[in-house]
C-alpha cells in the first residue's frame, strides 16, 4: 500500500517523486475541489468610500485599513487642487488576501475638519473577512459611506443666542455611526456586493424597482414606533445636545431611489404665516419592514429656530409640514402633514 496523502487547502502538499505521478491528477481535483470551496490565494477585496456632499466643511479623509491587525494603509485624501468642491470624492483601495485567511479587514476613516476642528468631524469605522467562498468573475465590495448626519460639529468657541448646527451622537467603537444612530461596524462578508467600476452610482436600490409604478410618500413619526402622522398629531419639540430646538420627523416612501434622494422639510404656521427655515437632508434611505415595498427614513430632526428664529412662536400652535423627495433621476413625491406643537419643551 502507498502511503497515505493528506490534502489541506490552506497547505497544498508538493510532490516531486516520479512515483506519486499517477496520483497528481487525483490530488490536483482535490486541491481544485478546495480552492473552489474556500478561495483562492490572493482573493481580492475592494474597499469603496464615499461620502454626502459635505460642502465646504471637510478639509480631508484620513483613511486606516487594517488586516489581521496590520497596518495595510494609513493615508490622508486631500481635495483636488486646494479646492473643496465636490469633496470628499470617491476613493477605493484594492486588498489582496495574504496569510491568515480568516484575519478581519477593518476600516478606520476620519473625516478632518481644518484647525477650527481638532477632533475628526466624523469617525467612521467598517469591519469584515475577504468572502469564504470565492465567486468566479466577482470581486467583492465594502461600501464605507460618510454621512453628513454623523457629523459631530465642534463646541462654539463663544456662546452664542444663534444655535449652531444638530451633531450626529458620538459613538464608543466598535459601534459607529450609520443612518444617525450608534450601530455595529461589522459586515458580514457573505453581504458584500460585488464591485463595479461605477460603484459610486450604482449603489444596490431596493426602493426603486424596475415597473415599480409612480413615486409616493407619507408623512411618519420620526422615532419609533414609525407610524404615519395622523392630522392634528401632537410633536414634542426639544433641545439639541449644542444649542437649537427641534421636532422629530420621518419619511415613507416608495419608487424614489435609496441613495442621493433629497429630502426637504419646509413649515408654516397656518393663520399667521410665519415660516420655518427649510431643511434639506441627502440620507439613505432603509427598506420599510414594517410596509413591505417601501423605505423609510427616520429620525429627522427638523430644527425650528434656525438662524436665530424665536421658538417659542410655535409651541402650542398647529404648524403645516411639507416634505418633498426628489431623487437623482428628478422624479418626486410631496405630502404635508398637519400638525400640533405641544405647548412645553420636552428634555431627553
């Protein structure tokens, strides 16, 4: 009897007798069998980051990538030419796995705000593994977004009777900040999508299905439990954590896209006039799983005394809500919801 042949797929056995000739064949299937069911070495993983337009408030991206614990890539993306339009652009970063197949990929990326801003503005942190089985054709894609409602604005130097801009909340890692709330950074490998040249615009759109008819949105409660804002529902306005007063408002819709929709908020106060400042958000919109078909957005936080404006004029008094959604593609829905401001201020 021959000896007996081990075949690992981590470690491939070599041969060099002429003797196990007759059995290379047997054992290169199996290595192929295990290639298959594993991956190949070097399988490759793209890391994709973009981000909501930020206007002029980033003054670059500090990008770490980490395997297995090592330091891969640590570099700072300054804006093209000096100039901060249209930034921060989409980067990407190719990784090729090497070594210990099952060691995390982690993404640190910080968001820099320029010496008025010493601490990142946003801290954006994304774990996974490269995939486990390896798809012929197919590379994967770790979509990192930055999201102008995770930005974290410094403390006025001086205080001020004008409130300075709604900070997302400041997450203790490994949590960070997705959709506006503390979430888990992890993505699972098996939900990686597949990379594509044009990744930055083709983001997967659950909300807007091919023949999905005409676009729609309904006014809902912008925290949970997100259900549609009946006529004459009362909001409680409260302070924000850095001055400001604001209501919670949420976003039903359907047939407008997920990513790069714009949705604005604009009040008036029926009888006397007096209108809000308006609010335009660029958020990611999340699938609905409480109304199949749809996506919601939540947790809008629609501030009432923008620019100075006393609110004090709309507590106890009905206020007219319009929200319109428009997406890349120019397609849009509107709804106004008719609402009471309770009369006291409600402090979390």
């Amino acid at each position: 009897m021959g000896l007996p042949m081990r075949i690992d797929c981590a470690r491939r056995p070599l041969f060099s007798r002429p003797a196990y000739a007759s059995r290379l064949v047997a054992a290169g299937a199996m290595i192929l069998a295990c290639a298959c069911s594993r991956r190949g070495e070097g399988a490759p993983l793209v890391i994709g980051i973009q981000s909501d337009e930020m206007g002029q408030i980033v003054s670059g991206v500090h990008v770490i990538i980490k395997v297995g614990g090592k330091t891969t890539t640590d570099e700072t993306i300054l804006p093209p030419h000096g100039s901060r339009v249209g930034f921060p652009q989409p980067w990407e970063k190719k990784l090729l796995e090497e070594g210990d197949p099952d060691a995390p990929v982690d993404v640190q990326v910080f968001a820099l705000g320029g010496s008025a801003a010493p601490a990142p503005l946003i801290t954006r942190l994304a774990s996974t593994h490269f995939p486990a089985t390896a798809t012929p054709g197919k590379v994967p894609l770790l979509r990192v977004q930055l999201e102008s409602r995770c930005v974290v604005y410094p403390p006025p130097a001086h205080p001020s009777k004008i409130p300075g801009p709604l900070s997302g909340p400041v997450c203790e890692a490994p949590s960070t900040c997705i959709r506006g709330t503390c979430q888990s950074d992890v993505v699972s490998a098996a939900d990686l999508e597949a990379y594509a040249p044009d990744w930055p615009t083709s983001a997967p759109d659950l909300c807007k299905p091919r023949d999905g008819g005409a676009p729609s949105i309904e006014a809902v409660s912008g925290q949970a439990p997100f259900a549609p804002i009946a006529d004459g529902q009362v909001l409680q306005a409260e302070p924000g954590s850095q001055g400001g007063h604001h209501i919670w408002l949420g976003v039903r819709m359907k047939n407008l896209r997920q990513a790069g929709s714009i949705t604005k908020i604009t009040g008036v106060q029926p009888g006397t006039g007096t209108t809000v400042v308006p609010s335009a958000f660029a958020f990611t919109y999340d699938p609905d799983p409480a109304a199949p078909g749809s996506c919601q957005l939540s947790g809008l936080r629609y501030q009432l005394d923008t620019g100075g404006i006393d609110y004090v004029q709309f507590l106890g008094k009905p206020l007219d809500v319009t929200l319109t959604v428009t997406d890349r593609a120019g397609a849009t829905a509107s709804t106004i919801a008719h609402v009471q401001i309770a009369p006291t201020l409600h402090t979390p």
